[in-house]
C-alpha cells in the first residue's frame, strides 16, 4: 500500500472513533467535511517518512501519530476559518466548515477533532503503551500553549509579535511535532529530530507568505495578499519577494542539513527537495520574483 | 490536605504545563481567567470521591484525571458562552473570557485547554503508562463525538433532539467520566462505575433547568428562563417545575443505587445527599414549585 493510501485509511478508522448511530447528524457531516478531501496531508506524510528513517519498528503507532497530527491540523484550519479570524469562505475548493454548516457546528467540529486527535493515538497506543505519554506530550505541546499552533494563532492577537517566533509556533510546531513523534514512534531518539522539523516548517511557512505575495503581485501588480490585509506578519512584507524566497532557500538547506545520519536519511532529502518544487515553483514563482 | 486545596494545586500545576516566558501573554491569562476561580468544582471532587471509594491506590493519576476532565468542563464553559452559542456576558461572576479577552482568544482558550487536558493526563500517567490509553479512551469519549459533551452542544444545532439524548450527551457524559476515571485511576473496574455517573449527571441538568425555570418564575412570575429564550430542551418545560422535581429525585435515587458495593460507598451516598440540598435547595425552590 502507497504512504498516501495508508493514510487516508487511517484518517478514515480514526474518524469511524466518533461516529455511531446515537451522535448529532450534523457534527458528524462536518468532521468528515473538514478532513475529506484533504490537502497534500504533507504533515503525516512527514511522520511515517521519518518513522520510515528510523526502521519503521511500529507502523500502527506510527499511523496513529500520523493521523493525530492531520486532525489537529485540520482542526485548526476549521478553527482559523471562523469569522472571528480570516473569516474564509472556501477551504480546499469547498465551502469552509463554518460556511456550509454554520458558526456553532465548525467550534464543535474543531474541538471534536481535537479530542478525535488524542483519541486515535491512544487507540494506537494499546499494544504499545509505554510509548504513550511521551508522544502524547510530543503532539500536545506542539499543538497548545505556550508554544504550539494555538499560540501562533494567538500571536495574531498582540500588538508585537516576532517573525520568528510566529512562524515557528504557527506551523515549524506542528512539522516538529511530525519528525519527533515518527522518530519515537519507531523507537529511535524524538529529540534528534526536532530541528528537521522546526527547519523545514519554518521554511513551509514562509512558503505560503511568498504565494501570497507571488499571486497578488500577479492579480494587482503589488503585494497585497491576505497576510497584508489581516495584518499578519509576513516574511514577504518584511523581506521582499526575492528576500523570501533566500530565506525560504537557506531555512530548506538548513532542514537537509539537521537530518540525523541513518538508512532512510537519502530518501528524506530527495523528499525535501521535492516538497521545495512543490511549494516554491521555479517555472512561476522564482521567475515571476526576478522580473519583478 | 483536604480535597478542595488538592484539586486546586493540581490545576494549578497543570497550567504551569501550558505557561511559559515565549507563549501569547494575553492566551497566557485568558486561560487563567477561564479555570481561576472556580466553581463547586464538582467534577474533580466525584473523580476523587470515586478514587477514594475504590481505596486510592493512585492519588498522582487520580488527580491527573480529575485535572484533566475539569479542564475540559472549563473549555467548554468558555465555548458555550461564545455570541454564536449562548452569547453569555459573565461566568462565575466575573466577564466571560470573550468579552474580557475578545472572540479570538476565547475560541483558542477553549482549544488549548483541550490540549493541555490530555497533556496534563499523560503527564500524571508517566509513572502508570498501563492505564493511559483506556483512562485516555474513557475521558474522549465522554467529551468527543458522537455522545460525549460537544456532541450534546451539537444536538442544539438540530431541528430535533430527545431530552434524555441530550442530557446524556450534555451533562451525564462528562460526569460518567468522572466516575469512570476516578476507579479506573485506583485500578477499579471503569464499567460498574458508569451509572452512578450518567444518572448523577443527568440529574445535575435537570436541577439546573429546575433552578433556571425556577429562577425566572420568582422574578417573572412565569417560567421563561435562559432555556425558552434559547430553544433549549428542558425538562422544566417538558414536565413543569413539580414534575421536574420529581424526575431530579428520581434520578438521585437511581444514582445513589448504582453505587457498587464497596468501602466508600456510604461517604459516596453522603456526597450525593449533601449535593442534592445544594443543586435543588428545599428552603427555596422546593417550596416555590409547591406553591406556584
């Protein structure tokens, strides 16, 4: 089975841990709403490659943290959809949760997979207990306070907040909770692998300001995409074009270089190298960034 | 040390665990704000009452138990009085964390103290890892869909929802959790606890729908409380005040003979009385309903 079916199929089991005859129609529309069809699932891809890395030793924890990190992630997409925050009307090609389902049911959809998220891991975790809270404490410091995806998305509420610091708790957590949690969940070492993750991101982040500004420039001819209109930081606004894309370079080879020695480590780079393609396009982007 | 201050120490120690020199300030003191000062704290004290009764053999995992399902309760709380639920002003007294703090930190309010929920479990289970994953299990599914308190939120998004369901879902989900938890944490059997809890909590909505009706009788002369305002399902309207006094003290009869036999049933039969007095006090409402 491909890493991508593999996947799906574990995002599919997890979510069947919150269905049942007895539950509200609507929530459960929702749920499955918000993470089917997915994005790239480019964050549990990372954490079975890692896992892969380091041997492999449990795949169906592995699948577990895997799935636990997607519905996190995919909370926090329906959470940062709410009018409250950017108040997007579309997700993925579809209408945003709190569009096609109403305000209250995407709050309750975000909150439900963050409980699904926990739960699948500990559904995981049966045959292997031992490992438990520490990839419990891996995933959940990644994801809360003080410095996890919630926090970053509370940056956004102060009046000062560091491009780095942001950065790191609105998406390098989450990336590293992917490479620690792949790594224990196959019993090698999570510390050793947290900078991977952290790097690459960073890097993922700052991505997503240069196709922000990249596609503004292109519509309107000037940088004005949504991270200028919400007034979030972004490293476009605060680098230039050209200026991201070396940051976004060095953040990328700094990723390949913290990738601990091990059998699967080639594969890795050539993973790496293929997502900078992906999410920086030289045809577009990098050409659209010298011509402007 | 008595029970109170032990619950108290331990949320505080469990918030450390989301506190931190590089987080959000404002998240930092909204979460605060959301769990200080508390209520009755009542299910932390039936989490460690049931401990108790099954002879304590874990306090350290007990408390991490009743940390983690007060947590949930307070996220909830902080998600309920949001403008798209209940649009509530004030909470324990004090502004609601949306109105102290604005819509954006209550909604990630609720979502860390999800996180730190579990953090704070796994953190308690270090020592214990064996009985992680089903204290995990227990503690989601009372709080997750498809039965557990953010699905009986999500039955106020139907167009129709028996009271019973809701109830369960609402409020007796999270109190069976309590009970739950609490034998499991001392190495009791979880599933003859269950009862004792979804009884105890459905009889704990009741009595708040009893106060709400009864509330609103003193003062309007008619039973239009918060439930009517809302559209809530509420058994004071389905069975009028008397009626729903009658069903409260059906379910605490109920409660009390789903207690397994044990050591501490009897302090647990004490528990249940004292609380009894104090969710529908006879001097008051009971009179009121006689002579309304």
């Amino acid at each position: 089975m491909d890493t991508a079916t593999r996947i799906e199929q574990a995002l599919h089991a997890a979510l069947a841990l919150g269905e049942g005859p007895a539950g509200p129609p609507k929530l459960a529309t929702a749920i499955r709403h918000a993470v089917f069809p997915g994005g790239a699932r480019i964050r549990p891809q990372l954490c079975l490659a890692v896992a892969r890395a380091c041997g492999d030793g449990d795949p169906v924890l592995a699948d577990g943290a895997a799935v636990a990190i997607e519905l996190l992630h995919c909370a926090s997409l329906v959470h940062d959809d709410l009018p409250c925050f950017d108040d997007a009307t579309t997700r993925r090609g579809v209408p945003a949760v709190h569009v096609a389902y109403g305000e209250r049911i995407a709050v309750l959809t975000g909150d439900a997979l963050i409980v699904l998220a926990f739960q699948a891991l500990a559904q995981a975790a049966r045959h292997a207990p031992m490992r438990l809270p520490g990839l419990l404490s891996i995933v959940a410091q990644r994801v809360g306070a003080p410095t996890g995806i919630v926090a970053g998305q509370a940056w956004e509420c102060e009046p000062y907040v560091g491009l780095a610091a942001y950065h790191r708790a609105k998406t390098g957590s989450l990336f590293s909770a992917c490479t620690e949690a792949g790594a224990l969940a196959a019993g090698a070492n999570p510390e050793r692998w947290q900078s991977f993750g952290l790097f690459l991101g960073e890097a993922y982040q700052v991505a997503d300001d240069i196709r922000d500004a990249a596609m503004s420039t292109l519509l309107l001819g000037k940088p004005a995409g949504q991270d200028i209109a919400l007034s979030r930081p972004s490293s476009a606004t605060e680098l230039g074009l050209q200026g991201a894309i070396a940051h976004f370079d060095a953040l990328l080879a700094r990723a390949v270089g913290a990738i601990p020695p091990c059998k699967g480590a080639p594969a890795l780079r050539a993973l790496v190298r293929a997502e900078s393609e992906r999410l920086v396009p030289e045809a577009t982007v990098r050409t659209l960034a010298m011509a402007a």
